[in-house]
C-alpha cells in the first residue's frame, strides 16, 4: 500500500436490502419504507439510509480492498446527495496518506451513475 493507491468497487442496493436494514437498525422512518409518504418529502421517493449507502466502505475494507485482516478503524462521512434502490454507484478509495504500524488515511467516497458525489469521507484502517 502507498500514497496514491486506488481501488473501485460497483454496487446498488434492493429494497429488500433497504427494508432488511430498517429492520436490523430499527430506523423505519417512512422515507425509506413508505413510496407515498416519502412522494411528499422533500426527495419526492424512497431513499437509501445513509449508513446503508457508507456500509460499502466495511464491506471492501474487510474483503477486497486492502481485504481480510483489514481493521476498520475511524471513519467520516458526510451524505451529499440522497442514493435509491436499484441505482449503480461506485465506491471510490484512495490512500491519502500512511502511518506508522501499517495504519493509512484512506479517502472514502460514492459516486452515483454520473459521477456527481453522493458520499464523502476520509478512513484510519490497519492493514496486513
């Protein structure tokens, strides 16, 4: 690993995915349950919890990029623009900067299909 270093990952999410998610966290807010109640907000559809859409970047940290053995362990996020079901988006990671002890400042980010930030956010993981 070293400063520069870059690595994207595809992915889009079902409802099914939204409403397990609700489930497992509790959040059932109706923004993202509920098509008719979320038609009078201000996104005008069901959106994507937030966490959900920012759960891609433990995802690829524990499996794929840098992979198993990674440690997860800062992360910070700020929800740009609202994501929806069965939309591509791209995780996009790059190293920032690296510390002593195998640790790196990795940037965290997720594109939508037209490459206009959605998340933004910078990572401390530990890596093999």
């Amino acid at each position: 690993m070293k400063i520069g270093d870059t690595f994207n990952y595809s992915f889009s999410f079902t409802q099914e995915e939204v409403n397990l998610f609700a489930q497992v966290t509790g959040d059932n807010n109706p923004i993202h349950l509920d098509e008719e109640k979320a038609a009078q907000s201000i996104f005008r559809r069901r959106i994507i919890h937030g966490f959900l859409g920012g759960s891609v970047f433990s995802k690829v940290f524990g499996t794929m990029w840098p992979g198993y053995g990674t440690i997860y362990m800062e992360q910070d996020l700020q929800f740009k623009r609202p994501m929806v079901v069965d939309h591509t988006y791209t995780a996009a990671f790059e190293v920032l900067e690296i510390l002593p002890k195998n640790k790196a400042i990795i940037a965290t980010q997720v594109l939508d299909e037209n490459q206009k930030l959605v998340i933004d956010g910078k990572a401390e993981i530990i890596y093999p």
